[in-house]
C-alpha cells in the first residue's frame, strides 16, 4: 500500500497568492531492474543550495502497476523541517527504514527560492491529488493566471494558487501537448507513476537549463552539471571533442557540453523516458522554431508600432510580483527601453550598473565605461539607481568563485556581470535583463556581412563557419591543441553543420537581393541557435549563484514571434553590408525598427547611439595589474602537466598580449575558466559547496 500516513491534503491550506520561485531542480530514475539509491539525491540538491536557499524536497517514487498504488515517499531537508512540519525529515529513523527497505525507480528532488510566500504551500516536489503526476519545476509561466481561468471555468480545482500547479493540472489534461501553452523561462520535470514515464522539459528559447547524463544504470539530471557530478554517477572528465569546440567557438553547440555524459537538453525541447526499462529515452522536439518571414514590401513606419506595443505587453507581463523587482541599466537602448516601459507601472524602479576604474587604460577600452550614460537615463526616467565599480584586480578576486558556478563555460567573460548581480541581489530578487534584443532584432551588423555575396551556400557556410572563430582564427587553432587533439580538431565543424542544416535556407532561385536577405536571417538565426544561447546559461549561472532571478522580456513569446515574422529588411539596411565588405560598421545601423519603436520611450540620442557591450577593459589590465595572477595559474605545472593544449603554443599567446602585439583577453579568460573547472571538478571526488569568498583590497562596493 502507499506510504501515505505524513501526507496533509493541500485543500486545507490558505489560498492565498504564492508567487512563482527561481529553483534548482535534480533527478535520478533506473535504466534497469534495479533501484535508484535515493541517498544521491541529497548531495546533488545540497550543491543546487545557492540556487534554492529557502526550502528543500524530495520524493521517492514507485510506478503504479494495474492499479497496485505503488509505493511513494515524501520528505523535507533536515535545514527546512521548521517549515514542513508535515513532511518527515530525509535522514530521521522513519526515513531510513523506509529507503532501506522500499526500491524506488525515480527520485525528484527541488531547491526553492521564494519570491515571497516560505510556507509549504508551494513546496516541491509537488504532486497532483490522486498523487499519480509529482513534478519539480523551476522557472516562471507568465500566462499561468489566464491558464488557471481556463482550467476552472472547466471545473478544476486548485489546491494552490502557484504557477507549478496549473502546470500539473494542464499536463493532466492535455498531456505533453500542453507544453506548448506555456510563455515563459522553464525547465521541469513530471513523472507519471501510472505509465511510468519521466518527461523532462525545457523552455522554447532555452532561458532556463537542464543537464542530463545517461549511464548504464541510471538517468540523471539537474539544473547545473556540478549536481550531476555530486550524485556519485557521473564522473567529472572533460569531453575532448567539446573541449575543442569551445576552443573554436568559444561555446559548444547543440546538447553537447565540455563534459562527457553531460548533455545540455536542447531549448524547445522534452526528453521522454521508461523508468526501469533498458531503453534510451527519446529527445522530442516540441518547438519547431519560427515560420519564414515574407519580403512583402512592409516598411519600418508601418511596423514599429506594433513592435513598440507588443514590447509594452511583454515588459509589462513580467512584472507580476510582491516584492520588488529592479532591472539592470547600462546607458543603452535595450535595457533602457525595458526600464522605460517597466517604470510606467513601477515608481522609482531599481537600476544597476557596472563601471570600470578606467586608470591607466587606453586605446579603444578608454571607452567602455557607460556609468555617465546609466545615470543620466536614470535622472531622465527617475530610477532608484546603483552603481558597482570594478578594478583590476577584481577578476582574481572573483575567479575561483565564479568557475565553480559557472561549471559549463560559454561565450564572454563574465566577472563584470558577476559583480552586477551581486549588487542587485542586496535589493531586490527579481530583475529585468535585455539579453536576446541584439539577437532577434539585428543588432551586431558586423556578424552579418561575412558570406553574403558569396557564389554559393557552400561559400557562405564557409565564410560563417570562420568567422564565428573567437578565440583564434582556424587556422592557428591546431597550434593551440596537443597532438592528441589533432585528429578530433574538426568536431567543431561538425556541430556548426548540424545547427546550419537546421537553419532555413532560401529559395536558390531567388534574386541576388533576396538571397542575401535570407542569408541574414540564416545568420541571425544560427545566432539565436547558439550564441544567445550561451549567454542564456551564463546569465542563469550568474544570476543563480546570488539567488537573483533574472527576466528577459525580449524572449517573451509574443515578441519573439513578432520579430521573426518581420523581414530583415526592417531590421536592417543589407546595402550597408553589401556595400563595404571589410571593414568597421557602426552598431547604429542595425535594430532599425526597433529604434523607431523605442523612439516613444527614450530620447533620440539614446535610440540612435552605438552599441556598446558590457565588456572590461580587460586587453589593459590583462597585460597589467592581472599579468601575475594569469601566470600563476597558466603557467602553473598543474596546469602545464594536462594534456589538452601545446604548453609552447600558450606561452607565445601569452607573450603576445603582455607585449601588447595582440589582444588575446578572451582566449586567457577562456584558459583560465578551462583550468578551474577542472580543478573545482575533475581533480575532486566531488565539490559540493562553493569556495568561499576571497578578500582583496579594493574589493568592489556599491554606490548610489
């Protein structure tokens, strides 16, 4: 029979709101005959903590065969037993009878950070009311109001008044095909005891990350690789093959990761599985990516406005909470738009930004500090506004901490996010981000002219492929790589043809000037595909190491299908590509219908300026104030005695930015990231708590 005797119907509890909640969320289900062992899942739960501070679950799980009952178990975190008083403790007598006696063939388990309400009402891992679907979720449904009107009008009942439940009651009646329904940042898990299947889902955009790894015995996943690792099955080995595709990409593409067994479950994706069955589970796609967009002789005037409404709507969706939210700032047009339209229904929003101590900085980096722009867009749009200055020596400071979050390194340095993120989370739990507008509406020309008059696709293909090199041209990449790397040195070829072959082509008989309108937007979406999907893991790693959750209004679904139903001839001018083939190109001359939208948020000056990315001067301090830091852990024979890179080959990079002859800022973060990675994992049994905080002076602090 069940073990029901802990269990408290949810009906008893008040109905009062209970705002959705950032989590972390792990699993572990039987490949076989034989049972999980229900004492991973602690240790994989403890090392998701920063992102669940506020509450731990786990449920035990047995399939219900021909109507048996099956067995099902339910407990709360030691830490957490004040505030699941009806939940035994995972660790008690009772629990250990129970686990030592019972074979269980799935295991959920869920970290929860509230927005607001700690009580166990939105406790997780939650379960339907005949207890047949048990999911843990984390992430937001944006439109879960208007899909619990729908469900009640039906005769639902709700138990609670959480975003996670109107999932479990959609899923129950439509099944998978509900997924679909959903606008928002997601990734969950359901298990359905009676026909024993697991589905694990992600978000269409893939804002939010689940890991996976498949081995002999078991199927594992989790919200970040390091959980995966702290179950005990998974061995923490770097993946040659993805190894090399970071090093060319500066990002691995698709589900593959750097890690070996560890696959990133692609975005607009579910994976389905049989639990104590052999068979592999199946990746199922369920978000098949944007219709064509027709060259129909629309104009900017004729569609900025309705690009500048829906942008309303989508910000304006995102702001549901009871505490406040804040957004970052940083002088430009995206997040200057979305705190624009956020402050008509926020007063005195919070703002936050990030500074660079410009001394002794030149060249080009002179002008990456965008603190003046912040605060006169936060005068002009009276914002509650917060600024962090960071130093040179703040990377070392925070380099060791930031790897062991960031266990899956992707596009960019990211310390100065680091640091913002930090700054945010001593005020708010919620912030708005403008990740994904360069992306859906043409905001880095330059990455769009390479191949564009080319004869042929093969040509464009080619010239793409080279391009998207960001740590060294291709032709200097085996130079970085050790002999035994050499002959896997085309595996990143091999997954930019996968990602491009599922990116539309044009009609091969179309106009030259059609042709190249359709190849930007092949590139643009092969941007979408993979760059901006690096930045979405890093952002979530990021944000989650501070318990901060980070929202991304551009991704919003209305939105995003509002974009790429527009031609690109609206988002920007392919003469201006076309016409210079070498060359700079000013930022200014993409996002073109955005800007004129946008024009009724912000002044002119503010639409119309270039971009300028959220980047440290870091080709300066890299050869300064940081060089002995980066030797020490570069030239470290921890470092010199792994078998990846030819030690020469590093040396002379090195030599060369510290002599000024060539930047190679991203390749030395992309090393130093490499290496403490695989200290905080490879070189461990396990590491299941984070390094603590390490003191420097001049150490950054915020300011108002």
């Amino acid at each position: 029979m069940p073990i029901a005797k802990h269990w408290k119907p949810r009906s008893s509890l008040s109905a009062e709101w209970s705002p959705p909640d950032m989590c972390g969320i792990a699993g572990i289900a039987s490949r076989g005959a034989a049972p999980i062992d229900p004492w991973a899942l602690k240790p994989m739960a403890d090392t998701l903590a920063h992102r669940g501070p506020d509450d731990a679950g786990y449920a035990m799980l047995q399939p219900d065969r021909n109507g048996s009952g099956g067995f099902w178990a339910e407990f709360t975190d030691p830490g957490f037993r004040h505030s699941n008083e009806h939940l035994p403790v995972l660790g008690d007598d009772y629990s250990k009878q129970i686990l030592g006696t019972e074979p269980f063939s799935v295991g959920l388990a869920h970290r929860r950070l509230s927005i607001l309400d700690l009580s166990f009402r939105g406790h997780q891992p939650m379960n339907g009311r005949d207890r047949r679907y048990w999911i843990v979720h984390n992430g937001e449904v944006y439109n879960f109001q208007d899909l619990r009107a729908e469900l009640e009008l039906e005769g639902a009942l709700f138990q609670t008044t959480t975003d996670t439940e109107v999932i479990l009651r959609l899923w129950e009646r439509e099944g998978p095909a509900c997924i679909e329904r959903f606008d928002g940042m997601f990734a969950f898990a359901i298990y359905d005891r009676i026909e024993n299947e697991l589905f694990i889902v992600r978000d269409r955009f893939g804002v939010k990350p689940v890991y996976y790894a498949i081995t002999p015995d078991h199927l594992a996943f989790a919200s970040e690789a390091k959980a995966l690792f702290a179950s005990g099955m998974v061995p923490a080995e770097i993946r040659p093959e993805g190894l090399i595709e970071y090093c060319t990409f500066q990002n691995t593409l698709g589900s593959k990761t750097i890690w070996k067994q560890v696959e990133l479950l692609p975005a607009g994706h579910f994976l389905r599985f049989k639990p104590g069955t052999s068979t592999d589970p199946t990746i199922n796609r369920y978000f098949d990516g944007f219709p064509d967009s027709a060259e129909d002789g629309t104009t900017i005037d004729a569609e900025a406005p309705r690009v500048a409404t829906v942008f309303q709507d989508a910000v304006t969706r995102q702001l549901v909470s009871d505490v406040p939210v804040g957004s970052y700032l940083s002088g430009g047009m995206d997040s200057g738009s979305i705190v624009a339209a956020a402050g008509r229904s926020i007063p005195r929003l919070h703002t936050f930004t990030g500074g660079f101590d410009l001394t002794n900085v030149n060249g080009i980096e002179q002008g990456f500090d965008e603190r003046a722009l912040a605060e006169q867009l936060s005068y002009l749009l009276q914002t509650e506004h917060y600024a962090v200055v960071l130093h040179a020596g703040d990377m070392p400071a925070a380099m060791e901490q930031i790897t062991w979050h960031m266990d899956d390194p992707r596009v960019g340095m990211c310390h100065q996010n680091w640091y913002v993120a930090k700054l945010s989370s001593k005020f708010v739990k919620v912030c708005l981000a403008g990740t994904g507008g360069d992306e859906l509406f043409a905001g880095y020309p330059w990455r769009y002219r390479p191949g564009l008059t080319a004869p042929d696709e093969t040509s464009y293909e080619d010239a793409l492929f080279h391009a998207w090199h960001r740590l060294l041209p291709h032709d200097e990449l085996a130079n970085l790589l050790a002999g035994d790397m050499l002959p896997m040195l085309e595996s990143g070829r091999e997954s930019f043809d996968a990602v491009m072959a599922d990116c539309r082509k044009g009609d091969p008989g179309s106009s030259p000037e059609q042709q190249v309108l359709d190849r930007i937007r092949r590139t643009l979406e092969f941007e979408f595909r993979t760059f901006l999907n690096g930045l979405l893991v890093t952002d979530d790693h990021i944000s989650m190491a501070h318990s901060l959750e980070t929202r991304v209004p551009f991704l919003d679904n209305a939105l995003a299908d509002l974009s790429w139903s527009l031609p690109a001839s609206v988002k920007i001018d392919p003469s201006e590509l076309t016409m210079q083939e070498h060359g700079h190109i000013e930022s200014s001359g993409g996002k073109k219908v955005l800007r004129q939208a946008m024009e009724s948020l912000l002044p002119h000056e503010f639409v119309t300026q270039r971009k300028q990315g959220f980047s440290p001067p870091d080709a300066n301090w890299y050869r300064g104030p940081s060089m002995d830091y980066i030797k020490s852990i570069l030239l470290d024979k921890q470092t010199i005695d792994r078998p990846w890179f030819d030690q020469d080959f590093v040396r002379s990079c090195l030599d060369q930015h510290f002599e000024g002859q060539r930047n190679h800022r991203l390749l030395i973060w992309s090393l130093l990231s490499v290496e403490w990675i695989q200290r905080h994992f490879a070189d461990q049994c396990t590491s299941r708590q984070a390094p603590a905080a390490i003191e420097v002076t001049g150490a950054p602090e915020p300011t108002s």
